[in-house]
C-alpha cells in the first residue's frame, strides 16, 4: 500500500510563488529616490522554490 508524501507548506514571504516585488529606485547611492514603479525579484526566504524552508 503506498502512502501519499505531504506537501510541503507555501513560503511565508511569497505565498508560494517564488518571487516577490521590489520597489525600483534611481539616483546614486546617496541621493536615491523611491520611483512607483516594481521589479519581481527572486524570494529569498524559499530561492525560488515557492516552499517554506525547513529546519
């Protein structure tokens, strides 16, 4: 008889998608400033994976 494996819990920080929005921001380093636009990033709770890390 097999058993089903569990699925493993969704990320917490991208809810299982992997990757996450981040606020785009011009200028130089001193005198950067916050633009409303957003840039999808890798999560880097899960890398990517969309899992819940273990341990």
């Amino acid at each position: 008889m097999a058993t089903r494996k569990p699925r493993p819990k969704k990320c917490p920080d991208c809810k299982g998608a992997g990757e996450t929005a981040e606020t785009v921001r011009v200028g130089s380093a001193r005198k950067s400033r916050e633009t409303t636009d957003r840039q999808a990033a890798l999560c880097l709770t899960c890398f990517g994976s969309g899992h819940a890390p273990t341990a």
